[in-house]
C-alpha cells in the first residue's frame, strides 16, 4: 500500500464586518477586485454579498500551510480596511439578521437559492474545511469510516457561534444547527468500498437531484475537485493559530489510520446514532463538558482527551514535522472555545454598563481583534 502524501489545503470563510460598527456590510465590487489581483483564484465570494472565501495553495507541510494562511488572511484583511471593513472569522454573527443579507448574483448561487428555497436564505454562516491528500479511492473511504469518529471533537474545539440574531442560542456552535436544515448533512454514512459511495452518487445524479458530490455537505467527504478527504464539520476559527492546529490534527490522525491499516489494524467502528450524541455534545456544550469515550464507557474531560490524542498521533506528527501545531491542542482545551471567549466578552461589557446591544458589538469587536492576533 503506498503512503498517502497527506499534503494540506485549507479553505475559510469570513463575514466582512464594519469595523467602527461591527454591522455586516456586502464586499464591494473594488474590493474583491483587489483581492484577486493580489490573490487570484484563492479568493473568490461566498453565497451571501456580507461573506468571503478564501483557499490555501497546496502544501506540502504544516508550516507552508501556516504561510499560505497568513498571507491570505493579511490580504483580506489589508484590502478591507482600505475600505471601512474588517474580516471576522466566526461561524455566525453575533446580532446580524439574515432577512436582511443577500446573496451573491452567480449562477451558482441563484440555482442554490431556487433549490433551497428560505433553508437557502438562512445560511448566514462560515466554515473551515481542512483537504488531506489520500491518492487511493478505496484509501479515502477506508479512512473517511475510521475518522469519523474524531469529528465531534473538532467541531467541540472550533466552536465559534454562541449568538444567532441578538441572542444567546445556549449552544457552543449553533452553525451546526443551521446547515442542519439543509439535505446530504451531518456525519457520513459508512461505505464499504468506494464503489458503493460512487454508486450512491450516481443514484442522485441519474436522476438529476444534484449534478455531482460536491452537492454532498457531509461533515467529512471525498471531494468531488481532488484526490483529497476534505474535513468540513469545523466552525470557523477566529485566531489562524487555531485553524493551523485544527488542519495538523486532521493531517496527523489520518495519518495514524493509515500507519495502523499497515499493520493490518484498524479505529473501532461505532454506529452513527453513537457517534452523533458526541456531535450533539460538541455543538451544544463545546469542551466544557467533555465527549463519551464509547471503549470506556465514561464521559471524558476534554483536557484528558488531548492528552489522549496527542499520544496517539505523536509518531506521526514527528513524521509530518507537526510537532508544534499539533501540540497547541492542550492551549486550546485549557483554554476553552471562542463561543466561551464571545461570551465572556458580552458579560464583561454588560457588567460595565453596556445594553445587551453594545455588549454583542463588543463581541464584534473582540472577533476583528481575534483575525488580526497572529498576522
């Protein structure tokens, strides 16, 4: 069996904010124009005017994906300002109202808009997805079965969208719920052979539902562009710090999936209605009240799940030379997520005075500082 390269993409979206305000504003034609002088197809606009997508070249290694990142992030954030904006990199809008966005005039997105009708309209969120480059189609669903289980726990440590429309939803990611109401969501279902994935496809496309799987919004799949597994499930990450450690610790795990198929070993298989109670619990609470490990029967504190993990993966993360990024997890988990942050911050303001309404632009706030902490 040949060793997968295990090369890096990352893909982000931004909401675009004013930055005296913090209200969202659509990207100014000016705007985007600037960025694809600067950055050409690794910048493009999202399906609502207020969002802007962002993706990485393809890197060999962690750190040149650190690289590409950072100097995407830096442009967006350069060109926006130049114009009254400034980038957040955060799952939902503190208090913005989805009535009021529209979105971008492509094809694309009109025909997305025709099909989704008002479930369609709502997506007022972002995303981070993190490509892993696994060559072998059976490889990529051999290990697509086996990663699944380690979703909920990145969704649980990028949780960044406590507020929807003005409101405290009680949940770490409520973007989880949101894309929810869309269909082909949620964890993927377990395949035997990529034939049956290609043959389950083909079913929808024959009969012309979709036109091919990249209308597949698994948590994770393969995707339909490249020769890569691309992780989907993850909130989008204020800091790039963050979002680096997120990509080596998808990076490291495939790649431990793949060291023990070497020697003919394998993840334990859990059905979904299991591993969908950690999902729940990675959207509703975050970190802070840790995930079930199904082998011990016990709910785990998530500071000990790093550990964990980390001990799991270290032979590969010294073989990715991923050492650094993927050993910031036990930051992050002591840490707790940019929902606890956003949280804090709207408490600290209303203790100090402020409405309810000044306390989420101070939220708003705190997300430009977050984008622009390690630029």
């Amino acid at each position: 069996m040949t060793e997968p390269d295990f090369t890096l993409g990352i893909e982000e979206e931004y909401l675009l904010v004013d930055a005296e305000t913090g209200d969202l504003a659509p990207a100014p034609d000016a705007l985007m124009a600037d960025c694809k002088a600067d950055l050409g197809d690794q910048v493009s606009p999202e399906f609502l005017r207020c969002q802007i997508e962002i993706g990485t070249p393809v890197a060999p290694d962690i750190r040149t994906a650190r690289e590409h990142l950072r100097h995407l992030r830096a442009t967006v954030a350069r060109h926006a300002a130049r114009h009254g904006l400034a980038p957040i990199s955060a799952s939902c809008h503190p208090f913005a109202d989805w009535r009021d966005q529209d979105h971008t005039d492509k094809d694309r997105y009109n025909q997305l808009s025709r099909d989704m009708g008002g479930v369609a309209r709502r997506m007022l969120i972002c995303g981070m997805h993190v490509h892993v480059g696994i060559p072998e189609q059976a490889q990529r669903i051999d290990l697509m079965n086996q990663f699944t289980y380690f979703l909920p726990h990145l969704l649980a440590l990028s949780a960044s969208s406590p507020f929807w429309q003005g409101e405290d939803t009680g949940l770490a990611s409520y973007r989880t719920t949101v894309f929810g109401d869309m269909p082909r969501t949620g964890l993927p279902p377990a395949f035997v052979s990529w034939d049956e994935y290609d043959r389950s496809v083909a079913a929808l496309t024959r009969l012309g539902i979709i036109e091919d799987s990249s209308k597949i919004w698994w948590d994770l799949r393969p995707s339909c562009k490249f020769p890569t597994l691309e992780t989907r499930i993850c909130d989008a990450c204020p800091r790039l710090e963050d979002a680096i450690t997120l990509a080596a610790l998808i990076q490291a795990t495939l790649r431990m999936l793949w060291r023990l198929s070497r020697r003919n070993l394998r993840w334990r298989h859990y059905d979904s209605f299991l591993l969908a109670e950690n999902r729940w619990r990675a959207a509703r609470y975050g970190t802070t009240e840790g995930q079930i490990d199904f082998g011990a029967g016990a709910i785990i504190p998530f500071e000990q799940i790093a550990e964990d993990w980390l001990a799991l993966i270290a032979e590969d993360a010294d073989a990715l030379e991923s050492q650094p990024a993927v050993a910031r997890l036990r930051e992050m988990a002591a840490r707790g997520t940019s929902a606890e942050a956003q949280r804090a911050t709207a408490a600290r303001a209303r203790e100090a005075g402020a409405d309810p309404g000044q306390a989420l632009r101070a939220v708003t706030r705190h997300l430009i500082e977050e984008f622009r902490h390690d630029l």
